[in-house]
C-alpha cells in the first residue's frame, strides 16, 4: 500500500482538498484504485451541528456520515464512495480515547496525547488500507501547519512513516507563495517558514504544490528546491484556474504531478487517460448556450454552503452543452414581495436548510415558479416549501406550515414523525444516509430517473404529512416517489406545469462530470425548453 499526506501552510484556503481530489483523478486515470481520508482538528465530533458560517456545506455520505466538503471534492473527483471511516476529527480520537479510558482498555496507564491519541490516528490509517481493494490512500490533513490542534495528527503520520517506511509514502505540502506589489516580486519566506514548521515536528515535504497569481520562474523554482530540500521537478505551481475547479487536475498534470509521484512511489504506471475530463472541462469553459438559473438561500453569499449543488447545476448544464449563469437570490428580500427578481430566469432551484429565516420568501418563489411554469428543482426544504406554498395557494390551507417554523401550524402539512418527537440531541440524530426511493408510475419522475427504485442521501428532521396526500393530490400535487413501505413522501411533482419536481432527500451529493444527476440534468433541458 502507498501512502499521500496532504498538508496545507501558511494560510488556509489554499484548496488543499481540491489539490488532493485532482491528483486522485489523475492517479485513477493512470489506473490505480485510490481511497482518500480527511484528518480535521477541531473538537466537534462532526461538522453536521456547524454552521454554514463557520463551516460551509456539509457533505453527507452513503452510510449517513455528515462530513467535510471536501470528501465532496473526492467523491466527484473520482469514483470513490466514502464513509464515515474516511473522515476522522479530533472530537471523534478524544470521544474514543475517553470511553476506552473509562472502559478500563488501558489497564490503568497515564493516558497521553502520545502514544494513546496517536495510535489511535495511525489505527484510522491503517483502517483504510486495505491492499484488496486500493492501491493508494490519499490523506489531507485539515488547518494549518503550525496550528496547535493539527500536532497530534503530524505526529502521527510521523510515526506511521517510520512504520510503513519512507519509500511507500509521499508528503506534499500545499503552500502561498504570494506576489508583494511594491516589491515586483514572489516571495519565498513564508513557505520557508512553513516547512520548517514541518521539520521541527520531523516531517520533510517531497513535494510543494506552490498556490500562486504569477507562474514561477527557474529561479524561483531553485530557490524554494534549495531552502525547503524538495527536488526541482517536485516544485509544482498551481496558478488560479480561469473558469472552473476542473481544471485543476489538467494543471497538475501539465506540471507532472501524477507522473513524479508515481515515481517517487515506485508505482508503474501508463499516462492517465485524459480525453473525458478534457471534453468535459470544454463544455464547461465552451459551451454553446447559456441559461440563466435562480439560487433562492439564506447563504448565498457563503461561497461555499450550497457547493455540491452549484457543482452539480455545472454537471448537468454541461451535458447539455450548456453554461449557467448563476442568479442567487437572498430569500429574506423576497419576503415582501418578487418584484422582478424571477422575471429573467429560465429555472429555480430552492436549496435545503434549517430553521426560519427566509422561509416565505422561499414559498413566494416557489408560487412563482408554480404560476409562471418556470421549471423548479427544490432540494429538501425547497420540497417543503413547494408543499406549503401549493397547499396555502391550491388548497386553500391558509394556515398550512411546517412544525418546525410554527409548532401549532393549523395544518402540518410538513411535520416530525414520532420518532423524532423524542429526540434531544442535535448531533447526527436526522433521518441520514441513503435510503431506497420508490417511483411511482407513469409520474415524470419515472421518465427523468428512467428506473422504479432509485437511492438517494438524506438529511432532515421533518417529512410531508400523509394526512394531506389524497386532498393534494386531487389538486394537481403527486407524491411521485416514496418510501418503499410508502410511509414517506420523498418525491413530489405538479401535474400541471413542464417541470416542477421536488425531493426530501439530496440528489447533489451524487453528481459527477460526465455521469449529472437526472433531476439536475431533467431541470437543466427543461430550462432550456422555457423560454424567459
Ligand atoms: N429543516 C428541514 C428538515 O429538517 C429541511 C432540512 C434540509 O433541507 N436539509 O426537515
């Protein structure tokens, strides 16, 4: 098995993540099964009770793990599907070093950050490593270096290299190697800075991913080889991409990336097969058409809350030889009214979310969309929304709510199921995971899905109240998919209207370049079709 470590210097936001997703394309594009890990220093135990402020989206897997964004990047990037193996916080080593420790496991030792948090970092690596099914585990470490929480983890992998032996692993760091204007000139000293940081906890980079507004030149490249003792081949840059994130693994391999780890790991391997991503990134950067598609949110400004579903509108558009122009809509400023700010566009996606903030504006759009056949895509709480809005304006449920923004909502139209009612605890206590869907026949859904039984990630408290099913449906609202018991609405549709689809669960986190989900790709070609 062969080893990637991932760190990050300087400062953050260097798109660590994004780096070691590309370089997990490129290394399965050589052919090579390839697994990843993320390490996250804090102390929550996950980041599902984050806010978005503070943490952007959270990415949920199959098996129900709320995650790091960045195992998002992995899943799209490549063909991995990850768990809640792949994604370790400190809260999760301190939660398991504790209850081993009030279990008696430690046969009354001192317990220590070394060896007990340690060994219990190396044991998540070892975990993964599975010869069976990968060949390389790619592992980025959250934060950055010189943070206090990020130690024990490099500590760790300090001591796993000496175990697994420095010829089956590679450390790369990712650094800013920033452009100081009054001095016309890229500066090496931080990233000096930082891989001396990494020396002192006995950690030596093999390679620097070297973030940068200007390219590097030989000079340049000879310096930071020099002073951080990488060779000159292993100083690669990784400029800003021009028009999408998917360029980035092209970029890396431009820079030889894929082939010096390759070497540098011993592993033989045939040039990755690039032609696909090629084709798809054209698309993206070419298209033919464009369209412009309305994000209605309570983060929109937050570039990173709604991440997998703007990557998944750019899956889909691009299959259709197709741009998007994005048009996000704070839904506070619909609250009193559109006022025009639908008028231009060809569709509208409501997004998921908690709590009330926004919420009528939301039902506003979604009215809307409803009545000026504007093809709509809503995600969760945009299908909760969609179902209040149809039941307040067609059925002529003036008080109809969901529970979770009134309590003593006339008509619960969205409302907990009892098992929910008990529960205290905000962290990973949601109906999460992926869940088996039932599609209903002759409904569009079965035409877009072109399958009966489809699989879908959750994450939410609340379902559609089935005590409203049969007087919504004689109105021209169908629950198009449910719960294979048929207890929960999971899907829902407009009869009446091109396009007006509307799910529980959240089709984003399973879209990839060149494979878009079909409830994206069917709202992109009905978006098309409608004419602004
Ligand atoms: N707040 C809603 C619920 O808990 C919707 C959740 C979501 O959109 N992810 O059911």
């Amino acid at each position: 098995m062969k080893y990637i470590f991932v760190t990050g210097g300087v400062v953050s936001s260097l798109g660590k993540g994004l780096a070691a997703a590309a370089l997990g394309t490129l290394l399965e594009l050589r052919g090579l099964r390839v697994v990843f890990q993320k390490f996250d220093p804090y102390l929550n135990v996950d980041p599902g009770t984050m806010s978005p402020f503070q943490h952007g989206e959270v990415y949920v897997l199959n098996d129900g793990a709320e995650t790091d964004l960045d195992l998002g990047h992995y899943e799209r990037f490549t063909n991995c599907v990850l768990s809640r193996h792949n994604n370790l916080t400190s809260g999760q080593v301190y939660e398991s070093v504790i209850n081993k420790e009030r279990r008696g496991d430690y046969l009354g030792k001192t317990v220590q950050v070394i060896p007990h948090v340690t060994d219990e970092i190396k044991n998540r690596i070892r975990e993964i490593s599975d010869e069976s099914k990968y060949d390389v585990v790619i592992t980025e470490v959250g934060g950055t270096t010189g943070d206090i929480e990020g130690l024990p983890f490099l500590e760790a992998i300090r001591q796993f290299i000496l175990e697994v032996g420095t010829h089956n692993v590679v450390n790369i760091h990712v650094t800013l190697v920033p452009y100081i204007r009054a001095a016309r000139e890229l500066k090496t000293k931080p990233t000096q800075q930082s891989i001396a940081k990494l020396r002192e906890i006995g950690l030596q980079p093999q390679v620097l991913i070297c973030r940068s507004e200007r390219p590097l030149d030989d000079e340049l490249r000879e310096k930071l080889s020099m002073f951080c003792n990488v060779s000159p081949r292993a100083v690669i840059e990784a400029a800003d991409v021009k028009h999408t994130v998917y360029e980035v693994p092209l970029m890396l391999h431009d820079e030889g990336l894929d082939g010096l780890i390759c070497d540098q790991l011993g592993l033989k391997t045939p040039e990755p097969e690039l032609a696909n991503w090629r084709k798809f990134v054209e698309s993206v950067v070419n298209p033919k058409k464009r369209i412009r598609i309305a994000v209605v949110g309570k983060y929109i400004d937050l570039q990173d809350a709604y991440k997998s579903i703007y990557e998944s509108l750019t899956h889909a558009a691009a299959s259709q030889d197709c741009g998007i122009d994005l048009k996000l809509i704070d839904a506070e400023s619909l609250q009193e009214g559109i006022d025009g700010q639908l008028r231009d566009v060809a569709g509208v996606l409501i997004p998921g979310g908690f709590g009330d903030r926004g919420v009528e504006g939301k039902i506003k759009a979604a009215k809307f969309a409803r009545e000026n056949k504007v093809p709509y895509l809503g995600l969760c709480l945009g299908m909760q929304v969609a179902t209040i809005e149809f039941a307040r304006n067609v059925c002529g449920l003036d008080k109809a709510n969901s529970t979770e923004f009134d309590k003593d909502a006339g008509d619960p139209v969205i409302s907990l199921l009892e098992e929910q009612r008990e529960v205290q605890n905000k962290g990973a206590s949601m109906r999460l995971g992926t869940w088996p869907t039932k599609i209903e026949k002759g409904t569009l859904a079965e035409k877009i899905y072109g399958s009966g039984e489809v699989l879908e990630r959750h994450r939410h408290r609340y379902e559609f109240n089935m005590d409203y099913r049969e007087r919504m449906h004689d109105k021209g609202f169908t629950i198009s998919g449910t719960s294979p018991d048929g207890s929960l609405a999971e899907l829902i549709e407009l009869r009446d209207h091109p396009y007006f689809l509307a799910c529980q669960y959240h089709p984003e986190f399973q879209s990839k370049p060149n494979k878009p989900h079909p409830l994206f790709k069917g709202f992109i070609q009905a978006a098309l079709a409608h004419k602004t």
